[in-house]
C-alpha cells in the first residue's frame, strides 16, 4: 500500500482518469446551481445532475473531480464520535452516455491495486441483488471470488438523491481485520461492525427519480463513482479516524498550539478539538463559496457551525477570536488543489472575525 498525503491522492485520482481519456474539472461550488432541491452539495454527482438527465450538454461525456462537499445531517455527533465530519471531498468519474459497468469496475480496481497499491486480498464487491451483470465482472474478468461479492439490497445498494438521476450500484470494501471486527463467522460487508470500510460507491445510474418517487429509465446509461477522499486516505494512512489524517492532523495540530493543549490528555477538550478541526474546514470552504453567515438556509448552517467552533475554542481555554487565524492554515493546506481558496483568504478571515465577534458579545 502506498503511504500517500491526502493531497497525493487526489492529484494520483485525477491523474489516473485523465490518463483514461476524462476530463478533470475544478470542483463546483458547494452552493447548488439552478436546483432547489438541495442546500448544500452533498455529492460528486450532485451538480451534474443535468448531464446525466440529458438536459444539458456536459463538457465531455468522460469526466473526473474532486467535489467540495458538506453533510449536515449529523452535526450534533461530530466531535463525540471519530466517524462523523461535516466537510469532505468526493473524487468521482463520471460517464454520461459513454462507458457503463465494465470500465467503471475495471478503472477502479486498476486504480486500488494498481496505482494504490491495495492487497487485492483485502478488497470486497458487492452487487445489487440481481445484477448478474456486475457480479460476473467482479467474478470472471476481476478474478475476485465468489466469497468476497456480496449481492445486497436495495437499502445499501441503490443510490439515489431526493429527485434526480439514480440506479443501482456496486461497492468496493476494505478489510481492515478481524480486530476491527465484532467476532461474527459471518462478519462481511453490509455488517455494522468497523471491519469492512465502503471505500468506494459505483453508481450505474440507469433512471430518473420524479418528485412522485417514480423511476423513469434515462435513454443512456450512465456512471456516477463515488470515493470519499478522506476514508480512502485513513486506509492508505492506516489512521483510525479522519482526524489523524496527515493533512486534517496538521489543523488539529495548529488548534492543539492555539489552546496549549496536548491532545489525548482530556476526553472532553479532545472532543473539542475534533469539532473545530472539522468545522473550520467546513466554514473556511463555504464563505470561499460566497455563503455568509445569516439566520436562514445555507448562511444559517455557516452561522452554526462557526459558532459551535468558538464555542468549543472556550472549552479549550482560548481567548477571544481565534478562528479567523485558524482559516490561514486550512487555506494554505488546501489551496493546492482549491485555488480560490487564496483568491479568497481575506474575504474568508474578515467574515470569519466578524461572526467570532458577534458570537463573543452574545
Ligand atoms: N452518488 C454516489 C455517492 O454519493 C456515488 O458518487 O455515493
């Protein structure tokens, strides 16, 4: 395995599909564009959607990025859990109209074994109940046995958003071990236990989901892949969580220096220290992309989860505004690949300040 930095990885992603005839877009905004259906972008997919309906014309029809995400569902678990993260990047490739299950599953085995370096023996598939089609490719032209494709249902493997394009898809584990695990003979993907981590999600993205719920078929078949960066970076990295990422511990780290806190020493201040570590790359990337805090919307969720960050740079003994500084380190980590990030940086401290100000008066 390949002990890559998290940049690494998603510059070798993209490097990989360009090699594979895709183009590589910048990420688009984490604001949604013309689609009232979602707040934030929550998925590689998400601002494509036009692409694979066949309502707009996509730039090419192989393409490959690295999404600006946010998932805010779980917000109030993020710092008391390892797991839970508000902001994270997608890499994904995309087919709209052009290749379908055969190359999708071929590059991104070639890119876990071959450019990662993954030991084949630690990767699990599954499939969609009774999609013959990708199991056969797992099994005959991947090689991988039959023991290690799981055929699940339409709860784990079927993707779909609340209206949009959707279909079933295939997932690509990794075994982390059987100390990870709960014991079970039986342990395998779709267990709740952390022995198998989903690392990546390929999408066949065959209908069209109506505001009713009902499918349409769209006239071409489409690929919508899905790898979280950062889950895929904690098995490279042999991390136990998001947080001791090289990258994301270098923030928590700067926070660490901030507070004069060693981490580790204080469940509590721990707990703190993880919640500022996520929400400050949260907030740095949202006011990157024009969102400001407010009491409604999008701006109401920057305005959150600022001050849920400077509420816990209290618990953690740091006095006054502190985030404002705090952004420099996350723009100067992720400007590598986010350029705006630095086309931004004073923008994003000042609206940073005046919200830690404001805050700090309540
Ligand atoms: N849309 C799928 C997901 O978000 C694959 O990209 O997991």
């Amino acid at each position: 395995m390949k002990p890559l930095g998290l940049h690494e990885i998603r510059s070798a992603f993209l490097d990989y599909f360009e090699q594979n005839e895709h183009l590589a877009l910048p990420s688009f905004s984490l604001v949604p564009q013309g689609d009232k259906s979602l707040l934030l972008i929550g998925a590689g997919m998400a601002p494509m959607k036009k692409f694979f309906t066949g309502e707009a014309e996509p730039p090419a029809h192989r393409v490959c990025t690295s999404q600006k995400c946010i998932r805010t569902g779980d917000i109030e678990n993020v710092g008391k859990t390892d797991r839970h993260a508000t902001f994270f990047e997608m890499l994904g490739n995309f087919s709209f109209g052009d290749y379908f299950k055969r190359e999708a599953i071929h590059w991104a085995w070639g890119f876990l074994t071959d450019v990662l370096e993954i030991d084949p023996n630690l990767l699990w598939a599954t499939v969609y109940l009774d999609d013959d089609e990708a199991y056969a490719i797992w099994n005959e032209e991947i090689g991988l046995p039959k023991e290690r494709i799981v055929r699940l249902g339409k709860d784990d493997n079927f993707w779909e958003l609340a209206v949009g394009p959707s279909g079933p898809c295939s997932e690509i584990y990794f075994d982390r071990g059987e100390k990870h695990g709960c014991g079970d003979p039986d342990c395998k993907p779709g267990c709740d236990c952390d022995r198998y981590i989903e690392v990546w999600n390929l999408v066949f993205t065959q209908f069209d989901k109506d505001e009713e719920g009902e499918y349409h078929p769209l006239s071409n078949p489409n690929i919508d892949t899905g790898m979280g960066l950062e889950r895929i970076a904690s098995v490279l990295q042999d991390a136990n969580n998001i947080f001791e990422i090289d990258a994301i511990h270098a923030i928590l780290e700067d926070i660490c220096a901030m507070a004069d806190y060693e981490y580790g020493t204080d469940k509590k201040k721990d707990e703190s220290v993880r919640v500022i570590t996520d929400h400050i790359r949260a907030i740095t990337f949202m006011i990157s992309d024009s969102i400001v805090p407010s009491n409604e919307g999008r701006g109401y969720v920057e305005r959150r989860l600022t001050r849920r960050a400077a509420k816990h740079g209290r618990n953690l003994g740091i006095e006054g505004a502190f985030l404002y500084k705090l952004c420099e380190s996350v723009i100067d980590s992720w400007k590598v690949q986010y350029k705006e990030l630095d086309d931004n940086r004073e923008v994003i401290a000042r609206v940073i300040l005046r919200e830690e100000e404001r805050f700090l008066k309540t």
